[in-house]
C-alpha cells in the first residue's frame, strides 16, 4: 500500500513542478522507485493520528506538497 501511496504522490509533485515550468526529465524519473524513499519503515509499525492526518486532506484527498524552496 505504502508504495502505491508514495508511486501517487511522486507523480503529483513532478506533474505541479511541470505545471510551473520546471523541466523533469523523463530518464530520470525511470530511476526513482518509491521503494527507496526516506519514510519507508518496513519494520514496526508507524504511529498515526488518522483524524489529524484526514484533516490535512484536500477536496481531491491529497495532502498539499511542500513548496519548492526559494
């Protein structure tokens, strides 16, 4: 679930930096699996405040990205 949650939302960040002009190349994005990120903890349990997490959604039912840094 986690890496079709992740494989969701590498795809909205790269389709919003498009959007705003940035150029993402598609060769590169052939190497990015989403089995290789940062939060991925495939041993335990994460603790989650769902209604906190809920709360955060949009009308879509994404969490907003983080904005480019300046």
């Amino acid at each position: 679930m986690f890496h079709t949650w992740m494989t969701e939302y590498i795809g909205l960040a790269v389709a919003a930096r498009r959007a705003q002009g940035l150029y993402v190349a598609d060769e590169v994005l052939a190497h990015i699996s989403p089995a290789h990120s940062e939060p991925v903890h495939l041993f335990g349990s994460i603790p989650i405040d769902i209604d906190r997490e809920l709360a955060k959604l949009d009308p879509a039912g994404y969490r907003p990205l983080r904005p480019l840094p300046s």
